[in-house]
C-alpha cells in the first residue's frame, strides 16, 4: 500500500478517527457553504418599538448609512399600527434584504391597555407565513422571503428616573416571541453622570419582573469576551444622527449643539457604535438563529398542538358539540385562546401562591401569639407556685410561733 493511501485509524469514544494521508477535497465545504449563502442572498428583520418622535427613524438610518425616507407619524393615531418598508442593501458581494418594522401611535393612547396587542399579532402573523410555507407539500423555504422578526429594538425614554410601566407591560408580552435588545434613545439628554445610575435601575426593573432580553451569545470562544462585556453594558445609551461635521480636520456624523458637538461613532460620547458592532457585526447570525430554534419553534409547536386537536375534534364527531360549548372554532383564533388560557392560569396559579405566602405569615403571627400566651401561662404559674410557696412558708411560722408561744404558757405540776 502506497503511503500516499495509508491512512492511521484510531478507536475514539465516538466512533474512529482517522487521519487521512493526503488531500481529499471535502475542506471546501464551508467555501461552497459560503458561495450558496452569498448567492442565495440573506434576510434581516428588525423591529422598532417607541413612542412617537423618540428617533427610531434616524438610528436606522445612522445604522445603515442609509437614508430611508420614512413618512414622518404623528400623535393623532387612535390605535398603534405598524409600518413595515423592505429595501435590497449591498455591501461588497453580500446582498441583504432588510425589512425594517416600525410602531406608528405607540404610547399616544389614554387607554395604553391594548398598546402590545398589534405587535404581537404582527409577530404571530409572521411565524404563521412561513409555517404555512413549511406544511406545504412542494415548500419553497430557500427562496421564500422570510419575515420572521429577528431582533427588537426596544427604545426607551431618557427620563432618568424609572422604566414606564407599558414598556415593562410591553416587553413581557414579547420576550418569548422575539430578541429584544433595549436601548436608551436621545440618551444626549441624560448626564453622564445620571446614565449609569438609570442603566442599572433599567435592568434591576427588567429583572424584577422576570423580562428576558437578549443576551449576546458566550459560547463562541472567537466573540465571548467582547459578548460578554456587552452584556454588561445593557441597554445601550445611543444617539443617531446622518448630519457630517469637520472636527479636527476630519468628518465625522455627529450633532451640533450650542455647548459643543456629540460624535454619535466615539465610544465617549455614546453607544451607538457598541449596537452597530453588537447587532450587525457580530450577532447578526445568531440572532437569526435564534429566532428560528428557539421563538419560531415554540409558536410552531403550540400551532400544530392545536392543529391536531381540532382534527381530533372532527374525526371524533365532537367538534360541534364543542362549538356548542365554547362557541365557533376558529383556527387563527386558538392561538390566542391558548395563551390567554395560560396567562389566566398563571395568574390564578399566582393568586393561590400569594394566598399560601399569607396564610402561612398569618399561621405563622397565630403560632407566635400561642407561644408567648403559653410563656405568659407558664411564667403566671411560676409565680403562683412562689405565692404560695411563700404563703405555706409563712403559714408554717406563724404556727411554730403559735406552739412556741403555747408551750411557754404551760407550766409543770409538781
């Protein structure tokens, strides 16, 4: 056997490993992986939530370096909408279809309850899409526009004080269906000495009440240490702004105020290039797949749950009898039943936990009172047994005198 077809085989734990004693041709794989991605193109959907006027807008186009010209919203809308524009982007020989989701009236209501309502819906419409596409017999998933949300840009208010309650309402409702990366818009209004502080009572409140936000990955060794410190520095303090400047012989985009200028690209001043390198840069894959393994994965286990238990319902005769019941099925509906019917349930669940915790602290007042009743019982009859300890001592003196004084008064007969 000539040495250029010898090959060392080696018993592994996990099968043989063999070292293969010239060039096969298989260490192309990730090129060809590679050519088919770049060829095929990639899609990319972000998601801005925020109020009106909180400049969503311009960090895109700060973002992109793009001018995407979106129509300018006002506050006279009676419910939030959402507005959704696709532009084809390029950079080298990368094609990127970009599909950028914005909330339109959001906040502007005095009624705030449904505020989340049509962004969940939006979200859930878009997972049925392309499970849709998926059930079909001759699916077209490679060439089929995906659009899906693959991260969340949440803009919170630079009020410097506290999370407003509907973005904490708002949030809660998306966390298990989409990446959520909070950020901290026109964080120019905010000192730099206030920023840290609200930073910290940003997260100490989405914590506190059990948001999840995205966390960029660690277990890749190549991004986890700048990941890592990223994570650290949640949610970004950022400003945008497409406007260039000369400073120092150079143009940089920045904003000019009367007290000096905000280089929106230098970390002293802001955020704004930690989201570009954090969302674009670095996490754009894995925010992708995550959306895939892990949102999309839940919306479609729930669906096809549903799916067979309304074809259980059919094959078994029993589906107008249910209808009877509970009213007309409705396929597109059950979703939303489900989930009401587990937030009802949570919240009974939670009802009854809170019920527990106070019947326990009231047991718990009721066993202390019994204790310190029987320590006042015991230590009375303490001092009842002293009482009259003292009382037979004191009975028995008197008597000793008695005798004492009897015999002194008797005299011997002689």
């Amino acid at each position: 056997m000539s040495s250029h077809s010898q090959v060392l085989r080696v018993l592994g734990h996990d099968g043989r490993d063999l070292r293969l004693g010239g060039h096969v041709g298989f260490d192309s794989l990730p090129d060809q992986l590679v050519n088919k991605c770049v060829n095929k193109g990639f899609d990319f959907n972000i998601l801005c939530i925020g109020e009106t006027g909180i400049g969503k807008s311009t960090l895109m186009d700060s973002l992109f370096k793009a001018s995407f010209q979106d129509e300018p919203v006002t506050h006279k809308h009676p419910e939030v909408s959402l507005k959704e524009h696709t532009y084809n982007l390029q950079e080298s020989n990368v094609r990127l279809r970009l599909t950028v989701v914005s909330t339109a009236g959001f906040g502007d209501q005095i009624n705030k309850e449904n505020s989340c309502r049509s962004i969940v819906d939006y979200i859930d419409r878009q997972f049925e899409t392309y499970l849709q596409e998926e059930l079909k017999i001759k699916r077209e998933l490679i060439s089929a526009h995906d659009t899906r949300i693959h991260a969340c840009l949440y803009f919170i208010s630079p009020t410097g004080h506290s999370i407003k309650s509907l973005d904490l309402m708002c949030m809660k409702e998306l966390d298990q269906k989409v990446n959520i990366i909070p950020v901290i818009a026109k964080a120019d209004t905010i000192s730099r000495s206030e920023l840290p502080q609200f930073k910290a009572r940003i997260i100490e409140e989405l914590q506190s009440n059990g948001v999840q936000i995205y966390q960029f990955p660690t277990d890749d060794e190549t991004v986890a240490d700048i990941n890592a410190r990223m994570n650290d520095q949640l949610p970004f303090a950022v400003v945008g702004s497409q406007e260039e400047i000369v400073v120092r012989g150079r143009r940089v985009r920045a904003r000019q105020y009367p007290w000096g200028i905000l280089e929106i690209e230098n970390d002293a001043h802001c955020d704004f290039i930690k989201l570009k390198e954090m969302l674009l840069c670095t996490n754009m894959e894995d925010l992708r797949e995550k959306t895939h393994t892990t949102h999309y994965e839940v919306y479609r286990r729930n669906r096809l749950l549903e799916m067979r238990v309304l074809k259980q319902l059919q094959e078994s005769g029993q589906l107008q009898q249910f209808e009877q019941l509970h009213g007309p099925v409705a396929e597109d509906n059950l979703l939303k039943e489900f989930e009401l019917l587990q937030r009802q349930i949570a919240e009974e669940n939670q009802q009854l936990d809170d019920e527990r915790k106070q019947l326990e602290e009231q047991k718990r007042q009721l066993e202390d009172k019994k204790r310190q009743l029987e320590e006042g019982i015991k230590k009375k009859a303490v001092q009842g047994e002293a009482t009259a300890t003292q009382a037979l001592r004191g009975e028995d003196d008197l008597e000793t005198r008695m005798g004492s004084n009897f015999n002194r008064g008797i005299q011997p007969v002689h």
